[in-house]
C-alpha cells in the first residue's frame, strides 16, 4: 500500500507562487493516478487537479486552468502541484491522493483510496 506525504505548503501574499509536493512510498502502479483536492474551513473538499502515473495525461479543475500545473517524476516517485496567480480563494488544505485506476481521471474524491495528511496553504490578500 502506498503511502502519501505532502510538503511545500505556507503563507504567500496574492499573486505569489508555491510548489507543493506529494511523495509516495512504495511502488506505484501504472494503471493508477494521483490527484490533488483541497478543503477550506466550513466547505467540501473539492478537486483540483490529477495526473496518470503512465502517460502523464492531466485533467484540471476550471477554477485553477491556466495558473496551477500538475506534473510527475516517476524515477522519484513525487507529483508536484505548481501554484502560480494565487489568490486569496485557493487558501485551503492542500491533499494529495492516489486512484488506482487513471481512465478517467476521476474529479470525485470517493474514486480515491489512499490520502496524504495535507498541507496548509494560505494566501493573504
């Protein structure tokens, strides 16, 4: 079973960037996928972004198109999220998770088995 930890998290003023970083141990299957969601106080936790392990395809929420990147490095078994444009909106704990299977790339945190702790990201306006 594979085991999650995140890193990278912290305080940025608004427009700043951060790269947050899920590191897995174990091995990863090739048919899996590692998504990332956040959860901010008193509100659901909501997806942001995935990657297959095989093949590197993505998927996004609209929320953060065009200012977070998702991307991997299998030779050491780590997804980074790049955060750039960030707002006050994207405070939030940040998790990563792993679904075994990667077609589709789910957006529903029930299609995920094993989670990260989380990091806390916030972002002063």
């Amino acid at each position: 079973q594979v085991q999650l930890v995140e890193s990278g998290g912290g305080l940025v003023q608004a427009g700043g960037s951060l790269r947050l970083s899920c590191a897995a141990s174990g091995r990863m299957s090739g048919s899996s996928a590692v998504g990332w969601f956040r959860q901010a106080p008193g509100k659901e936790r909501e997806f942001v972004a995935a990657i297959a392990w095989s093949g590197g395809r993505t998927r996004y929420a609209d929320s953060v198109k065009g200012r977070f990147t998702i991307s991997s490095d299998n030779a050491k078994n780590t997804v980074y999220l790049q955060m750039n444009s960030l707002k006050a909106e994207d405070t939030a704990v940040y998790y990563c998770a792993v679904d075994r299977f990667s077609w589709p790339l789910a957006v529903q945190s029930r299609e995920y088995d094993q989670w990260g702790q989380g990091t806390q990201v916030t972002v002063s306006s």
